[in-house]
C-alpha cells in the first residue's frame, strides 16, 4: 500500500479531530458544564478514530490504523488540560508507542491509549438514570410500599398505633420516590421531614430496619435491577439507619457495635468505595494512574473497589476477609507523596460527609486508613 493514501488520511483525519474538539471556549463560570462539553466531543472524536481505524487494521493496513490513532491523540491533548492526568496518559502512551518495533504493536499500544481516554470521558449516568428515571422509581416504591405494609417483621402500623390510610398512603410514596430522587441524583426534591424526626417515637427495632431494607431488595430484584445499582440504592438507604432505629437499649448496643456495623455494613460501605474511587480517580492532587505509568481499566476498577471493601472489613470488625497483598508491596514504586497521601484521605473524607456519616465513626476510619501512610508513601 502506498504511503501517499496514509498520509492523506493523516491530514483528513487530523482535521476532522480539529472540528470535533473545536468550540473550547464555554462560559468560564460554568466550569462543570465546560468538562462535560468537552468530554462528550472528546468523546466522539475517540469513537470516530476507533471507527476509521479498525476497519484499517482489519484490511492489513496497521500502519494506517496507527496513524489514525495517533492523529486523533495528537489532537485530543491539547484539550485536555482539565484532565491533566489523563493528559499525561495520552502523552506517556504516544511516545511510548513510538518506540515499539512494529506498527501492529504500536496499533494495539494506540488502541489501548483511546479506551482510556473514552472510558474517562464518556457521560456517567447518575444512579436515577440507571434505575430507570422517575416511572420505574414510581413503580419500585409502589411494589416496596405494598409488601412493606403486609411485612409482619416490619410492622407497618407499628401495632395499629400508627395507623395510616390511602390518602397517607400515596403521601408516603411521593415523598419515598422524592427521597430517592435527592439520594439518586434525580430531579425531584424531597420536602418531607428529616428521617429522624419523621419516625420518632415509632421505636423502630434494627431487625425491623434490616427487614424493610430486605423488602427493598426483593422488589429491586422483581424487577431485574442490576446488583451494583441495587448495592449504591441500599447504601443510600442504610445512612438513615441511626436516624429510624430507636430500640430500647440502642445506646448502649450502638457502643458496642463494630465499626463496621455502625457504618451501616457491606451495601453501604460499597456505595462508599464506589464513590471514593471515582472522585479520587479524577483528582489531579491523587494522580490515580501515577501519570499513566499504572493505568486501570474497568476490571481492574471493579476489583479495587473489591479489595478496598476487603480492607474497610477486616479493618473494621466486618465478615469479609482482605485477599489482597500489603499496603507496601501493592503501592511500591508508586513514588506516592505525602501530600497525594493526605489527598486521598481528603477525598475519603468528603464521600463519607456525602453519605452522612457521623463525625466518630469518619474519625475512626480515617485513622485506621492513617495507619497505612508508612507504607504507601515513598517520595519526599
């Protein structure tokens, strides 16, 4: 194949990545508008390079293929300055590609680069979203309601002393789908009384707390909800715990729960973990990928958050078990700093406030992961 057609499709494509990342300049008071903008054109720019390139490298052009890649790289990091580690992995990753002996390599080097970028910069749907939007919430809490109230182990009406008829009924299921609006990232606000003040006096056991949460998760289930959307919703749930449950000799049973417990157990602190690994992992004072020498993919995401619940576990008096290696061996040669160090422990910090976690039980946790700074940080 001539060299002359490559190049040609060099300049086009070139081009074309120009227009799709052209139009930068946003409202500079809207700073979260300007990274959406901008990911959803870096995104399509990267999918269109994916879709030129591909059929190239099928056709036993790589050398085609690459420069397709390469061109499209070129032109993304520039705009890619919000994003500063990520521009860090697209610069580390075309010259390290460079000196690969082949363009088949380089190709496959390229390929792995715009993954990255499209998997860091395509839209995160807010858990809302993936529940199904307000029709589905609706139909959930419809569902929910209905077998929480025939649920002896909840007891409804705790005893008829609480008695509560259609009209109540539908009250409490618009300010249930409102509730999860404002802890889902929907649209609808929730008007209704603060948890604590809503059930005081109702005297609401912890069993009784753990059989509507098994209610929830049943209904969820009826309707084929996807275990991860099903652990965030729960965990979201789980914070209002302290607030409903007011057992006699709750004080009491509460100093002497594990930490893990008071944290509200495995459905919360994986809605923690979820959270916490996203936030740290667009936080340029962490570096995530340590600029693009530990890149992460999906899996590679889904098992940290697996062994990071591990960790909270066997730190915290939890059942789950910690198979990963040691804090040393895992972060060695990371050069972490003491300053990306107390990064991460800032972002831990603010998920937790997030989810209402009380100022104890953050104390606690934070101190334990305060532990493990000897052997993560190594640089000055």
């Amino acid at each position: 194949m001539s060299r002359k057609p490559v190049a040609g499709r060099i300049v086009v494509w070139v081009g074309l990545v120009a227009a799709v990342l052209g139009g930068r300049a946003v409202a500079d008071d809207a700073a979260s508008s300007y990274r959406t903008h901008v990911d959803a054109r870096i995104n399509r720019g990267v999918l269109g390079a994916i879709n030129v390139g591909v059929p190239l490298f099928n056709s036993g052009d790589p050398t085609g293929c690459y420069r397709v890649y390469q061109g499209a790289l070129t032109g993304m990091a520039p705009a890619l300055d919000y994003r500063p580690e990520l521009k860090r992995a697209v610069e580390t990753g075309l010259t390290q590609a460079e000196s690969l002996p082949d363009f088949t390599q380089r190709a496959f080097a390229l390929r792995k680069v715009l993954d990255q970028v499209y998997n860091e910069t395509r839209a995160r749907r807010s858990l809302w979203d993936r529940l199904g939007g307000e029709p589905a919430v609706r139909a959930v809490v419809h569902d929910f309601v209905g077998i929480a109230a025939s649920d002896p182990k909840v007891d409804f009406t705790r005893g008829g002393s609480f008695p509560i008829d259609a009209a109540g009924v539908a009250n409490l299921e618009q300010r249930l789908v409102e509730f999860v609006s404002a802890a889902s990232g929907g649209p609808l606000k929730y008007v209704g009384r603060d948890m604590k003040t809503t059930h005081a006096g109702m005297k609401i056991t912890e069993a009784q707390f753990n059989a509507i949460a098994g209610d929830l998760v049943a209904v969820l289930k009826k309707y084929k909800v996807p275990q991860k959307e099903i652990d965030e919703l729960v965990g979201a749930v789980a914070t209002t715990k302290k607030d409903m449950v007011e057992e006699p000799g709750s004080e009491a049973t509460t100093a002497t729960k594990s930490l893990w417990d008071r944290l509200g157990g495995e459905p919360a602190v994986k809605a923690v973990i979820h959270d916490f690994v996203g936030i740290a992992a667009s936080d340029p004072n962490v570096d995530f990928t340590r600029g693009g020498t530990h890149p992460i993919d999906a899996a590679g995401v889904a098992n940290l958050e697996k062994l990071l619940v591990e960790f909270v576990s066997s730190a915290t008096g939890g059942p789950l078990k910690y198979e990963g290696r040691d804090m040393k061996t895992t972060h060695e040669g990371m050069k972490i700093t003491e300053a990306q160090f107390n990064a991460i422990a800032a972002d831990l910090i603010s998920v937790l406030q997030k989810y209402k976690v009380p100022k104890k039980e953050i104390d606690e946790l934070v101190g334990i992961v305060a532990t493990t700074k000897k052997d993560m940080v190594e640089a000055p």
